[in-house]
C-alpha cells in the first residue's frame, strides 16, 4: 500500500542489542503493528573499525528472541535492500556527487593529523572545536595541487551559516537549531564510506521510511539530517525522539548498573513476554495504572501520543517482579522446558525423570522470579547442600532442635506410605509432642533436607526427594551438628 507507515530500527552493528536499543525497535515495531505498517531492519554497518559480523548475528538473535519480527532487512530482503549500509556504498557516492554539483556540499583536502591538530589547539584555547572551512572555496588549481600531493579528499557537507532549522518532534514539540553552531560535517569520507547522518537521510528517503523514531541522544543529528533532506530535495519524514533511559543514579543507562543486554537477560533466566512488558513502560503508558499487558494488548494500545518527554529510570526489582508474573502464568509442561537447561548446565540434573521434574516445578513456580533461580530452589534435590556454619549454629542453639532430627528420622524411617499426607501428618504430631509450634519445631528438618532456612514447600519436597535421600540427609545433618557443639 502506498503512503503506509513504514518505520525502522537501524542499529550499528558494534556489539549486543542493548536495552536501549530494543526499547527502540519495539516502539518502531508496536507504531508499525498497530496502524499495519511495515518494520524494517536495516543494519548501520559503515563504522568499519567497530562493526562486526558477530553482532549482527547477535542483534538479529535478540530481536527474534523477543518476537519483534521485520518485514524487511537482513533474513528476510525486500524490494528496498540490500539492508545493510555497506551493500550500498555506489548510491551514497552517487548523491554525494549531485550535492557537490550543486555547491551543497565540497571537497576537503584535510587528512585527520591536521584536523586532529586544529581541534586540539582549538580546545587549549577554549574554542568549540569546528571545522573551520578552509576548503570551502578552493580553486581548481589549489585541489590539483593537492592532488597531486597524493590526498584524498573528503565530502563536506556546506551547511548554512545563518538561520534556524526546527526539528517538529512528535514527542518533544518543535526543537531549534541556530545554524551556525553546525559544523560543515562530512558526508563521504576519503575511503568512499559514508557518515552516519548522510547514509540515514538516504536509506530513510530510498526505503520510503515515514517515521523516524529513535533515542533522544539522536535529536543533535537531527538538524542536521534535516539541512541534508532539503539540499537533496527529498520529503522530510516525522520524527519521534524517545527519551533517556537513566539508572537509580539518574546517569544513563550503562554497564554499571548491571545487565544491559538483552542477551544477558535471556541467559540469566527472563522470558521475552517480561522484557516486552518492562520495556514498554520505560516512556510509554496506558494510563496511570495499568502495568501489565500482553502483546496483542500493547499492538491494539500503543500509541506515540503517550510516549513521555521525560527520562525513564531503570528499575530492575520492577523487571524482576515482572517476570515473576510471567512465570506464575505459565503452562508446567512449558516451564520444564524452560527450567531445564538451567538445571543441566550445573551438571547436577542428568538423566532426569520428567514427569519428577513437573512435579518439582510446580513447587518452585510460585517462587521463582527468574529462572536461573530453579537451580537454588531445587539443588537439594540433586547434592548435599552445606549449610553455613554460622546458620547451623543458630538453629541448633537449643538440645531440642537435634532431638526434632532423631525422631523425624526414626518416624520416617517406619513409614510405609511415603506420600506428603502422611509425612505431613507425622512431623505435626512429632511437633505436638514437644510442644513446639511447627514453624520452629520444622525448622530443623528444613535445614537438614533442604540446607536453607527458606525452601520450598516441606513435606512435597520430602515425598519428592524419596525416603531413601530424606534419611541420608537427615543422618547427616546430625553427625555435622554433634560435632559442631
Ligand atoms: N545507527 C544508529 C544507532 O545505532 C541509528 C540511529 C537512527 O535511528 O537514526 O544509534
């Protein structure tokens, strides 16, 4: 269909899909599902020294991971591609060549030494760093001469010295820019690789994208890619600038304040319906209260009205929860799945009986918040756990606590149902007769079956250990405790 949204998500291929960079591409993505628009791919790849092979692959994993399917780009083609910058080199020199016909832009015999210089002194005079034109009107004699001196030259965009150029953001309103604080950048470097400003403004114009909706560290460009749009006589799309995404500290979003790849999410246990659902929410909303939405409800919702001006802030106990949710809300049968590979990647859960683990999982389902945490919940299961010293000390400060070990020992042992029902009826009577209150009357066994203080539910994770491991463990515990006090 002519004259249909069509958005994009162009990032540079220099390393993972960032956090950042997915909010991106799902709010591109959600604008193009709602009004039945097409998503492009397109990769910036033309930062040779930094752009790799791998991360391409590696973006393209991550976005197929979170289900933000393209309907153009790498994978996939179109009657818009190649999709990938450096396929494209011919149509950047191409209107390189029209705009210095056209006086818009001009060569420039610099090499990067003296640029390098020229900045350097500018700043230990406290001067803006900025071209300063020298090339701007040279001579035909004057470029022989450097020709022959064997540069290459570069193409300079000419920018205009005067005047305002507006960026109307859909977001942030109408921006300006005084002119004259730009530098006449370059557009076509002495390799022939374009500049990122030169090659968006043409891959935006030839793959007919409407909508430019991109993070607000792209909103300086903007001007710029404008001037560009103008000199070449092309339509100037829409642009959206989504906000800042901050850490608790309110400085950006970075390394240090934790995971920021999707990838490390994906491997450390998130499900891709999570991530969607936080993402969203860092600047967009509803309304004031709702937080959790499907997919489907977020295509049917999403709009760029309600994206916010201000900074989101990450929060990853939100994220956490979130998933929490995710998990709760799963299919059993889904969440072995999902919970597997972590339990085989520590070696401890080889061979394992499936229908078991359904049972298991259904215990830790409540619990869990990310799945890698199925390992720490369930590892009692699969190997003695130590408990710290310090832990067993303060459990087995009283003479009863071990006694609660010996008896639970010798009742379990003569059990002959060894179902949660009988265990559970027992060990509450055992309590009883002591007179202690379950929560402490238990503890000890909890400690000694499980390791931990906090674990799942106790008398399913006895029946679902067997009797055999219970009393191992439980045999254990006491010689540890007698020897300890
Ligand atoms: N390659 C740019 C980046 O990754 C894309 C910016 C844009 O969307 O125009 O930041």
């Amino acid at each position: 269909m002519e004259n249909s949204v069509r958005v994009r998500f162009a990032p540079s291929p220099t390393g993972y899909l960032h956090v950042g960079g997915a909010r991106t591409a799902l709010y591109n993505w959600l604008f193009a599902r709602h009004v039945k628009g097409d998503f492009i791919l397109r990769i910036e790849d033309t930062d040779k020294s930094r752009s790799t092979n791998e991360a391409i692959g590696e973006i393209i994993k991550s976005l197929r991971w979170l289900g933000l399917s393209w309907d153009e780009g790498p994978e996939v083609d179109g009657k818009y591609g190649p999709y990938r910058q450096t396929e494209r080199l011919d149509l950047y020199a191409q209107e390189a060549k029209r705009l210095l016909e056209n006086e818009k832009a001009y060569l420039c015999y610099c090499n990067p030494e003296e640029l390098k210089e020229r900045r350097e002194l500018a700043l230990k005079e406290k001067r803006t760093p900025k071209y300063d034109g020298r090339c701007r009107n040279l001579s035909p004699e004057e470029k022989i001469a450097f020709e022959k001196e064997g540069r290459k030259a570069a193409i300079r965009f000419n920018c205009p010295k005067e005047g305002e150029t507006a960026v109307d953001d859909l977001i942030r309103g109408r921006v300006e820019f005084k002119n004259e604080a730009l530098d006449d950048f370059i557009i076509l470097r002495a390799d022939g690789f374009p500049t990122y400003n030169f090659a968006a403004v043409m891959d935006d114009h030839l793959m007919k994208i409407t909508h430019v909706i991109r993070g607000e560290d792209h909103l300086p460009n903007t001007p710029k890619q404008i001037l560009i749009y103008q000199a070449l006589e092309y339509e100037v799309p829409a642009f959206a600038h989504l906000p800042m995404i901050l850490g608790s500290d309110k400085k950006p979003l970075s390394k240090r304040h934790g995971a920021t790849s999707i990838e490390e999410f994906r491997k450390n246990g998130y499900l891709p319906e999570a991530m969607i659902n936080y993402l969203v929410l860092l600047g967009w909303s509803y309304d004031e209260k709702t937080t959790l939405f499907s997919v489907d409800e977020l295509i049917e919702k999403f709009s760029i009205e309600r994206v916010s001006k201000n900074p989101a802030v990450w929060d990853p106990a939100k994220l956490e929860w979130m998933n929490g949710h995710y998990i709760r809300q799963m299919f059993v049968e889904e969440l072995v799945d999902k919970v597997l590979p972590f339990l085989e990647s520590t070696g401890l859960a080889k061979g394992i009986n499936r229908e078991w683990l359904k049972q298991v999982v259904i215990l830790a389902q409540e619990r869990m918040k990310i799945l890698s945490e199925i390992v720490d919940w369930t590892d009692f299961f699969f190997k003695d756990v130590e408990t710290e010293e310090k832990e067993l000390r303060e459990v087995f400060s009283t003479p009863e606590a071990l006694r609660v070990l010996g008896l639970a020992r010798d009742k379990l042992k003569e059990l002959q149902e060894f179902k949660k029902a009988e265990i559970e009826k027992i060990l509450r009577m055992l309590c009883e007769d002591m007179n202690l209150k379950p929560a402490k009357g238990l503890q000890p066994i909890r400690v000694a079956i499980t390791g931990r203080k906090v674990s799942l539910p106790l008398f399913e994770s006895i029946e679902l250990l067997g009797k055999e491991k219970t009393l191992a463990k439980l045999d254990k515990t006491i010689e540890t405790v007698k020897q300890l006090f």
